[in-house]
C-alpha cells in the first residue's frame, strides 16, 4: 500500500512541478491559435479549457490504461514506480509538446510536423506506421468495448452472433463522429462520458483503500515479480503497459485538439495535465488487479475479464455496473478521434478540402472498409485478438519515437532544453527495438542479441536527432505549415 501512496504522490507532486518547468522550456504567449486564426465549424472550433482538457483525456484514455496496467502489474509492484515516473518524464512530455508544437504549426497533424522538423524521407516511413496505428486503434476499441457489452452487460457469451450488431452500432457512431463538426458530437456528449469516468477511478481507488492493506504483494517476491509467463521487465513492460506511461497514438489526439484551444497558455492543463490523469486511472486499475491477485485470483486470468472483477469487488454489483460502463466508454471516446485523426492525416497529405462533406464521407469510407475486415479477421480467427494488441502495442511505442524526434528538434533548433524529450525518445528507441527483436511477432532473436540491437539503436537514435535537426537549418524557419 506505501509503495502505492508513493506513485500516486509522484504522480500528483511531479504532475504540478516537472509540468511548470516544461511549459517554461516551451514559453506559451498569447499569439492567436489555430482554433481563432483559422475557424471554420468543423475541425476548428474554439472550446473552453475544461472541455477541452476532458475531451483530451477521454481521447487519450481508452482501455490501453486499464487493460495495460491489469497486465503490467504481473510483473510485480515496481509498476507503482514505473508508471507514474514514465508518466511524469515521457508521456506528458510527449502529449504536451506534440500539442503545443502543433499549435505553433496551424495546427498541423504529426506527418506534416515530422516533415517539417526531420525531413521528407522520414515522414515517408512515418505516414504507414502511423496509419497502421490508427487502423489498429480503431478496430482495439471497437472490439473491446462490444465485448465488454455483451458480457458484462447483456450477460451474453461473446461469441453471441449478437456481438455484430454491436459492433455495427459502435461504427455508426464512429461514422458519424468522424464527419460531423467536432463540437457536434465529440463536444457534446464527452462531459457526459466523463462521469461514468470519474465514477469508475474513484470507484477503484476507494476499493484500494478499503481492501487494499495487506494485499498488495505477490506472496514470496519482492518489488520485481517473476512473469508468469516469463516475460521481461525490459522491454516488455513498457510496451504491455503503454498507456499512463507513453502512448505514440496520443500524438494524434493532442494535435486534434490544438485546433479547438483558444490560447496556449491552457497547454499546461489540457496536454500535460490529461495525460497524469491518465496515469492515475493506470495506477488505479494496476492497484486494484494487485488486490485481487494477491487474494489467490489466477494470475494468468484475461485483463478483460479482471475488468468486471475488480468492478464488482470494489464496488458492489451497482457500482460495479457503473464502473463497467466507464471502462466501455474509455475505448469508444478514443476510437471514434482516432478514426477522425486518420481522415485529417490523409486530408492533410492530399490536400483534400475538409469543408465539403462528401469529400469527408469518402475518406470516411476509404478508413472503414480496412477496419472492418481487420475486426473480422481478429474475431474468427482464435488468436486473432492476441495478434492485435501485440502489433498494437508495438507501434504505439514505436510512432512515440517519431513524436518525440519532433519535439527534441524542435527544441534543438531554437536552443532549448532538448533533453527532456531526447532522453524518453532514446529510452524507448531501445525498448521498441529489442521488443520486436526478441518477440515471437518480430524476430525472435536470444535476449541478449535483442538487447544489443536495441543498444545500437538507441545510440544511432541519440546522436542521429540532434543531427537531423541542424541539417534542416533555416528551412524549420522557412516552413509554414497550416
């Protein structure tokens, strides 16, 4: 329970100091954003900072910090240190930059940021991994969300034939909250979805709490567990675990809502602040799967059916009821932007006008026939889930990389503090590498070759930025972006 209150404390205590210091590094002004420069009722919409900072962390927060976290804690309680220090140091970092630079940018997508700042042949590579992830994203929270519907919900066996109706009603308004204005759906109706939310976390942290003293340990292991199947603390952590600590996917989302903040000086609350609420949420779900184990709960049981466990354990069949919903919320209010920043990305690459509504339901339409194949294919095919989620995983750590090169050239360029995001980029550069080196998905190599590989890499990475971003020179200047 100490080391619990610790990461909650880190968290919280780091959330307001480290972020201050970043906001400095970066100087917010009072120079015109792109949601008053340039409105135009759709994707530019100037909104108030605390919906913002909501649709912010229903954006980001989808059933990566629940699910994640349910998996990560087998690797022991380190992860009470390990997500709120990611958190702190990577992930908001992350989320803030990428939000604030695309603010500078009239409110440019990542690819026209990674152009700008690293070079035409890198945004080349950059468009496929990012689009595969978002595609991926997509199809994650369409398929979790229904199955959590109808289990837990309708008490029906997720194999129900019924599963497909949900599904299509999920896409509907995937559909629908793709191409219509942000402010009409997405604004609308989140601050609803932000209750269930809020009722789920604080749900769950009560139950730590009231069930949490003395149960907080794997019986016999110390601070770093022993996988039960055998998984490495690095890297595999870090990718189980990518949401509350870094997630390359909310690259996408904290640039989509630079084009509704209406003065930079609200960063600090809607990029930096949303992604330590995520955190918590993480620290929650991770705290209350801790409990259950530690109480003789099979370590080897599916992080979706911890879900309704963890609910019903903490808070009671009604609460629980609650809790559930707000786990069901988290991946639709991401699935739904991630499809949207999908049609931006591929608008802003073709120069496709975003103001005629057919030209948006044909990207639309170009986006949905891919993610509904991938569902199925992930749905019949036995391991067909598994499969998903781990190639998920892998280029949501993988893309954050991109992200953060951005950032630390951004930083280079105007003589700043580019360490704070240059030494998150290299660490994960080396997680992502050795991953896919040594995983069964990627290469499958011994260990300590995969250790090597990712070593190399990592140095590549960290002097190859810096680098980059003085070769690029006046043309940074020169580059208008939006």
């Amino acid at each position: 329970m100490a080391l619990f209150l610790v990461g909650v404390a880190i968290l919280i205590v780091g959330g307001i100091f480290y972020s201050k210091i970043v906001d400095n590094t970066f100087q917010p002004d009072d120079r015109k954003t792109p949601a008053v420069e340039k409105a135009d009722g759709i994707d530019y919409v100037a909104m108030p900072e605390w919906k913002n900072a909501l649709i912010e962390l229903l954006n980001i927060a989808g059933t990566g910090p629940i699910l994640g976290p349910i998996q990560g804690i087998l690797f022991g309680p380190i992860a009470f240190l390990a997500i709120p220090l990611g958190n702190i140091f990577a992930g908001s970092v992350h989320d803030y930059f990428n939000g604030m630079i695309s603010m500078r940018n009239g409110g440019a997508q990542i690819p026209a940021l990674v152009e700008k700042y690293l070079g035409k042949g890198i945004k080349r590579f950059y468009n496929v991994i990012v689009a595969i992830l978002l595609l991926l994203t997509g199809v994650v929270f369409v398929y979790t969300p229904g199955d959590l519907i109808v289990g837990e919900i309708l008490h029906l066996d997720v194999n129900n034939n019924i599963i497909w109706i949900i599904y299509a009603v999920i896409f509907i308004y995937y559909i629908l909250s793709t191409v219509l204005p942000i402010d009409q759906i997405i604004g609308r109706i989140y601050p609803v979805f932000g209750l269930f939310l809020l009722i789920s976390a604080i749900g769950v942290f009560i139950g730590i709490l009231r069930f949490g003293s003395g149960h907080m340990t794997f019986e016999g292991q110390g601070l770093l567990a022993e996988h039960p199947l055998g998984q490495k603390f690095i890297p595999s952590f870090f990718i189980t675990v990518a949401c509350g600590i870094l997630s390359g996917f909310h690259g996408s989302q904290s640039t989509l809502i630079s084009r509704t903040v209406d003065n930079e000086k609200q960063g600090r609350s809607v990029f930096f602040g949303s992604m330590v609420v995520e955190g918590l949420i993480a620290m929650a779900w991770a705290g209350g799967a801790i409990v259950l184990f530690s109480q003789g709960q099979a370590l080897d049981t599916s992080a979706t059916l911890m879900v309704g466990q963890i609910s019903r354990k903490f808070m009671g069949n009604i609460g629980g009821l609650l809790a559930i919903i707000g786990v069901i919320v988290l991946p639709i209010t991401s699935g739904d932007t991630s499809f949207r920043a999908l049609r931006l990305i591929i608008a802003e690459q073709m120069k496709i006008d975003q103001k005629d509504v057919k030209k948006r339901i044909g990207i639309s339409l170009v986006i949905f026939i891919p993610a509904v194949l991938i569902l199925y294919f992930a749905k019949t095919n036995p391991n067909g889930f598994n499969i998903l989620w781990r190639y998920f995983g892998f280029t949501n750590q993988f893309v954050a990389i991109f992200a953060l090169a951005v950032a630390t050239s951004y930083l280079y360029h105007y003589k700043k503090a580019y360490l704070m995001t240059h030494i998150p980029g290299t660490f994960y550069c080396f997680i992502v590498m050795t991953f896919i080196s040594i995983s069964d998905i990627g290469l499958h190599l011994p260990s300590t070759v995969g250790y090597i590989i990712g070593v190399i890499c990592a140095a590549i990475y960290f002097i190859a930025v810096p680098k980059i971003s003085k070769s690029m020179g006046k043309k940074i200047d020169e580059t208008i972006l939006g």
